[in-house]
C-alpha cells in the first residue's frame, strides 16, 4: 500500500488529523485478511460503516460545540472533527476498493446511510451523542485491542495493514472527546447507560446482518468452515471479543472515564512500526 501522508495541525491539542491518502493495490487478493472470508468480510463490514457513522459522531458533537467553555475540550473537539472526516475518507476509498473485488459495499453503505437519517430525525440531540459516546468506546476497545494484541491481524497483507493501524491509533487518541462533551453538556448517567444497552444489540446485530448483506450479494456465498473458525477467534481460542468484557462492564460504572486506561504507549509504538511501513518518519512524532 502507498499512502501519501500530509502532516496537518488543526488546533491547539494533542488531537491532529493526519491525512494519509492510501492507495490500494488492484493486485491485493479479495481475502487480504489471512485469505479468509470471514475476518476479510467482518472487517469490511465494519468499514462499510465508517464513512456514515463517523460523519453522524461529527454532528452529534458540532451540535454542543459552540456551548463548549473549555478552551482545552474546545480544541480537543476540533481534532476529533478533523481526524473523524479523514477515516471516513479513507474507508470510502477502502469499500470502492473492495466494490471493485466484487464485494458489495455499496448496498450496506447506502443502508447505513439511511439509517443514520432516521436516528437523526428521531433521537434527541442527547440520545444522538450518548449513542455516539457508545460506539466510540467500542472503536476505542476494538482499537486498543489491535495495538495491544499485534498477533490479532495475524496474516493481514502487509499493504493492508497500515490502513487499519492508522485508524486504531487515532480512535484511541481521541477515544474521550464525545465523553467529554457529553459530561460537559449533558451528564445524565441514565442516558448514557440506557443508550449504551440499547446501542450493544444494534452494534452486534447489524454488524451480523452486514455480513451477511455482503456475502448474500458475492459471488461465493458458502464458506461455512471460515465461519466457525471466524466464531471461534472470537469467542472461543483465542476468543478476542470475550477478552472486551471487562472492558465493556467499566462503561456502566458511574465513575468511568475512557483515559482511566491510558495507551499513550501502545499508541507511540503502532506509530513507529507505522511509520516503518510507509518510510514516513515523521509519523513517529505524530502521537
């Protein structure tokens, strides 16, 4: 993979976008996920997501921005906006990548977007960023995951991975700006966690329901073996969503707050591997 990465400092944080312009190979395999359907097609399901939800995470925290006080969560919420617009960038240009390989991501897109219209017409302005505070901490548990755990991507193309190490490392840095928007103009514990319940079975059922809109619209739909051993990653050996538990719980104590788990370290490291991969040192210095 060849990305063209333009430094850029968009406010006063620690919170920058880096914009990364990747250009994926045509030559890349279908299955560039360890040529497997299943963790090819779960992660491209999830990026189906990305450009609309990440667009719905930048309205949800623009809506409070002006009654923002703190100069600090101020200039924070400027590098969530920026970093937000750029992964939904590169994830479109990710899924016409895999539309290209005959996976059809445009149909989930266009489903996501729809649904994306109706929470906004339906969900108050609280509900819209508690929900968004929801699935950023999944993006955030997901992410620091794959920073922790490098034997996760196991099998990845190498042209691939930078995509995915990119987007990890910036969900974990900006992993509290919509909480903390949300402790700054809302506070109520009982939307937080209510949404977050709510906000779990939607995560795993339509991530479910991707999938399958995905592998119902290929070419070669059976690979029942890629899926109970896709099963079995993550939820028997190694079981990588059963070790999220506890992390998950924390949400619902009052008393949470995302950089209680501070990753700075994990981070600093995927950056420098990161910046190996592309020969862009001064992605090193980025973090």
């Amino acid at each position: 993979m060849n990305a063209k990465v333009t430094a850029m400092r968009t406010n006063a944080s620690d919170i920058q976008p880096r914009r990364m312009d990747f250009q994926f190979d045509p030559s890349m395999s279908r299955y560039w996920f360890a040529d497997d359907q299943f963790k090819t097609m779960l992660l491209t399901a999830l990026s189906c997501t990305f450009p609309e939800g990440e667009r719905f995470f930048v309205r949800a925290v623009r809506h409070y921005q002006k009654q923002i006080s703190d100069p600090d969560l101020r200039e924070r919420v400027k590098g969530f906006i920026g970093q937000e617009a750029h992964h939904g960038k590169e994830h479109e240009a990710f899924n016409d990548f895999m539309e290209e390989k005959g996976v059809p991501t445009r149909k989930v897109h266009d489903f996501v977007h729809n649904g994306m219209k109706w929470i906004a017409k339906n969900l108050s302005p609280e509900r819209q960023l508690a929900k968004t505070c929801a699935l950023e901490h999944f993006t955030a548990m997901l992410a620091e995951l794959i920073l922790e755990n490098p034997e996760f991507l196991e099998g990845m193309d190498e042209r691939m991975l930078p995509l995915w190490l990119w987007h990890a490392v910036e969900e974990s840095e900006h992993k509290a700006v919509a909480y903390d928007v949300y402790a700054d103009q809302v506070g109520s514990y009982w939307i937080r966690t209510s949404e977050m319940a709510l906000t779990t079975v939607e995560f795993i059922g339509f991530t479910v329901f991707h999938y399958i809109q995905l592998r119902q619209g290929m070419d070669d739909k059976r690979d029942l073996r890629s899926v109970g051993n896709g099963l079995n990653w993550l939820l028997g050996r190694p079981g990588w969503l059963r070790r999220l538990g506890r992390s998950y719980v924390a949400y619902y104590k009052p008393s949470f707050h995302p950089e209680k788990k501070d990753s700075r370290a994990v981070r600093e490291q995927a950056l420098k591997k990161l910046a190996r991969m592309l020969d862009r040192p001064e992605l090193q210095g980025a973090g």
